[in-house]
C-alpha cells in the first residue's frame, strides 16, 4: 500500500486565503472609516439549476421477508444454510428424517385397506339379506294367494256337503276331498308362517340409511387419513427450498431436533426487493413526499431510490446516552430501484432525498435571504444605495435559494449583512467572489497537492528499493 507524503502545502494555503480575506475585510473597515464612506459586498442574481436535497442517515434491509414454516411434525436431519448466507432460488435449506412419516403412512394405509374390506363385507351381507327379505315377502305374497284359495275351495265342499240329496258314495268322496284341502291349508299355513319369520331375521340383517351413511363417513375419513399422511411423506421427502434469491436472516432450528407443524423455521430476505428504512423529524416531513427520489451511499457504492412510503405514527426512540426520551421522528422507507449482491443488510447508509428541482432559476446565495416580522427579504444595491426588497423564495439548497418573485437575474444582492446595513443605506460595493469557482479551484489544486504527493512518494520507494 503506497503512504501519502505530507504536503505542508494542503494546510498553509488554505490557512494563507483565510488571513488574505481577514486582512482585506479589516482594510474595507479602516478604509470606510477613513473616507466617512459605507462599502458592501454585493453579487448578481443568476440563473442556474437548483436542487434542494434533506440528508440524513437509515438503515439497509429487505421489502420481503418471507418465513418458511414447516408442514409436518418431524425430526429435522439437516439445516443446509447460516444466518447471513446468501442464497439462489432452489437452493436445499432444509431436510427432514421421513422414517417416522414413512411409518405412518404404511399404517395408515393397512388400517384403510382392512376398514375397506370389512365396510364392504357389512354392505354385502346387508345387500344379501334384503335380497332374502324380499324374496321371502314374494312367497308370502304366494302363500296367502294360495290360502286364500284353499279356503274358498274348502268353503265351497262345506256348502256341497250339506246337499242332503248326496248319494252316500258322493258324499264319501267330498268328505274325503274336504280333509285333503284342509291338511294343504295346513301346510300353507305352515310355510307362510316360515317365510314371515325368514322375512324377519333377513330384515334384521338390513343396514338403516343412517348405518350406511356413516359407513361411508368413516371410509371417507379413513381415506383421508391416507391422504394426509401421504401429503407429511411427500412434504418431508422435498424438505424446505428457497422460492426466490436472497439472504438467511433468521433460523429456527436445529439439525436432530423436532419440528412441529408450523413451526417457523427460515427466515429469508429477498436481495431483489430492497429498501432503506430512516426516521424523519418533524421538521423535515412537511418537505418529504412518498415517490420523490433519492440517492443511497454505502461501502463506497450509490443507489438510486424512491421514498416508498411515511407512517402515520411518530415513534419516541430511547436515548442511548441518556435516560431521557428523544424527539419522537416519523419511520418512513425509500425502494431501492437497482440493488446488487454488494448491499449488506442492517448495514447503515447514507441518504439524500431530493425534494425539491428546478432548472434555469433566478439564485442567490442562500445566505443573502434575511426574514423578519414583516417578511422574507434581500438587502439590493440600486443607484448607490440599498435597498430592501420583498421575494417570495422557492427551493433553498445548502448554499442557494430560488427566488420567484422580487428580483431578476443580474439584480445586485447584498451578500454580507449585519446590523448596519438597512434600507436606505448609501454605499459603495465590492463585488464578492465566486465561492462555487473557488471551491471548485480549491478541489482542483487539492486533488493536484495529493497526485503530486503520491507521485512523490511512489518515486521515493521506488529510489528506496
């Protein structure tokens, strides 16, 4: 690494300006004293682009943060990542031990098939025994048609047996006839009777409405239970795997501890949506608005931003030197609009928020602008004397303000004012100088002092080895 050679020089010019400018302010004086006549310092309105920019500092951080919770109870088997890793979209952050899952999905799935199996052995024995009943309600039907024909026939060899005009052989064989009836009655009696009571038992093997439908709920839930326990298995087998890029900035677990359900286990924010959190006081806020631009420094690299929103709560932070409570500030983000793998989250900023831009302007220097009780106001130089005129002043940046109304471009303005100087005043002027020229010679011959200087020294190692 090359040493900078001290150059005396960086110190004694700016030291020599500063006695030159005090020793003529002091000759002005004695001069003025010495002639009864008043000199003041005067430069011309001009035109010129202006930029009102409030600095302050914030913090850099992610838009999304998006939490990566478990979907299953099980032992974790590995954490692939660390707090601050930065990772790529399909990156593996997490896997689990499936042995468990696995297991409970074989039992699961026994324990459906032999809930299939026996629903369908009741349904079946139900479906057999309505079948049964309603062949037994057939033959009843039938014996009944048969008794009740029976009965008729038998009524009917009654009705012929109590003919007294029967010849003994006639009534013989009706008799005969009349006892064959009544057994066959007998028996159909008999059947119908069996073929009610079988009615009966196969009615009793019958499921209701009722039985069969929560037959089908508990296959339902059984079925779902497989599901269930499918999904675990499916869900633990892919384990946990970044969505998007960005950096770890939480972990919830460990590698050989068990995870629950919804249990939050990564915390990754996305590096391709970024922001710069910082604090307003309230008397920068009526100046800031949501959308205006904004410059981002940190690590020696700029970003370009946009203020992306300002709470409504004002926050009263505690102080870290004292017990007392500072002035309460407004949280507020910018978005920046071209973040990169170089920004470094929680890492502190710098900001500049323009709030305000306007181009070919009339400008003075802002310290020309005076305000009292009856106005905003500049001290101008006109036919020898001063004279105070009102402006109506527009975007004020570090060293200019826009004047709107008042003054023109060319218009002398006062530039150095104290108690003496008031409206009225005879004077003579002394053109003051160009600060922004003179800051930029002053910059020109310092960046020059230290080429020089490192040239130098670069010759003197050079010499050395």
């Amino acid at each position: 690494m090359k040493k900078k050679k001290f150059n005396p020089a960086v110190i004694i010019i700016p030291v020599v300006v500063i006695v030159l400018i005090v020793m003529a302010a002091v000759m002005r004086k004695i001069q003025s004293s010495a002639n009864n006549v008043v000199y003041v310092t005067v430069t011309n309105a001009k035109k010129d682009s202006i930029k009102s920019v409030v600095d302050t500092t914030g913090t850099i951080g992610s838009e999304i943060n998006m939490e990566y919770i478990s979907p299953v109870n099980a032992k974790v088997a590995s954490v692939n990542v660390s707090v601050g890793q930065a990772v790529k979209a399909g990156d593996s952050l997490l896997t689990y031990d499936i042995e468990d899952l696995q297991e409970a999905y074989d039992l699961a799935s026994l324990q459906n098939l032999s809930e299939q199996a026996s629903t369908n052995n009741t349904i079946h024995s139900s479906d057999e025994s309505a079948a049964k009943a309603k062949d037994a309600e057939r033959r009843i039907n039938e014996y009944n048609s048969k008794i009740d024909s029976k009965k008729s026939e038998i009524e009917a060899i009654k009705n012929e047996l109590a003919n007294f005009e029967l010849s003994e052989t006639d009534r013989y064989k009706k008799q005969q006839s009349l006892e064959d009836r009544t057994v066959e009655l007998q028996e159909l009696q008999a059947q119908l009777e069996g073929a009610k009571a079988e009615k009966e038992a196969a009615q009793a093997g019958i499921m209701s409405d009722d039985q069969r439908q929560s037959l089908e709920y508990s296959m339902k839930v059984s079925g779902f239970s497989v599901t269930d326990a499918e999904n675990n298995l499916n869900s633990a087998k892919a384990g946990i795997v970044a969505e998007y890029d960005g950096i770890v900035t939480e972990i919830g677990v460990a590698a050989g501890t068990l995870a629950a359900q919804g249990q939050t286990m990564i915390v990754i924010a996305r590096s391709s949506d970024m922001k710069v959190d910082f604090s307003i006081s309230k008397y920068d806020l009526p100046d800031i608005q949501i959308g205006q631009k904004a410059t981002i420094k940190t690590l020696g690299n700029e970003y370009e931003g946009t203020v992306s929103s300002i709470s409504k709560l004002a926050v009263t932070q505690q102080s870290a030197l004292s017990s007392a409570a500072s002035s309460p500030m407004v949280p507020a983000q910018i978005h920046i609009d071209n973040p990169d793998e170089k920004l470094v989250i929680g890492l502190d900023a710098e900001i500049g928020i323009t709030t305000g831009e306007a181009g070919d302007a009339v400008v003075v220097p802002a310290a020309t602008v005076n305000q009292d009780k009856e106005g905003t106001f500049v001290y101008s130089y006109e036919k020898g004397k001063v004279v105070r005129k009102e402006v109506k002043v527009g975007i004020i940046s570090d060293e200019y303000a826009e004047i709107l109304e008042g003054i023109s471009e060319g218009d002398p303005v006062v530039t150095e004012v104290d108690m003496t100087i008031k409206d009225g005043l005879e004077a003579e002027t002394i053109k003051a100088k160009d600060t922004t020229k003179e800051k930029a010679d002053e910059t020109e011959a310092t960046s020059a002092e230290e080429t020089t200087s490192e040239s130098t020294a670069s010759e003197e190692t050079s010499a050395a080895e």
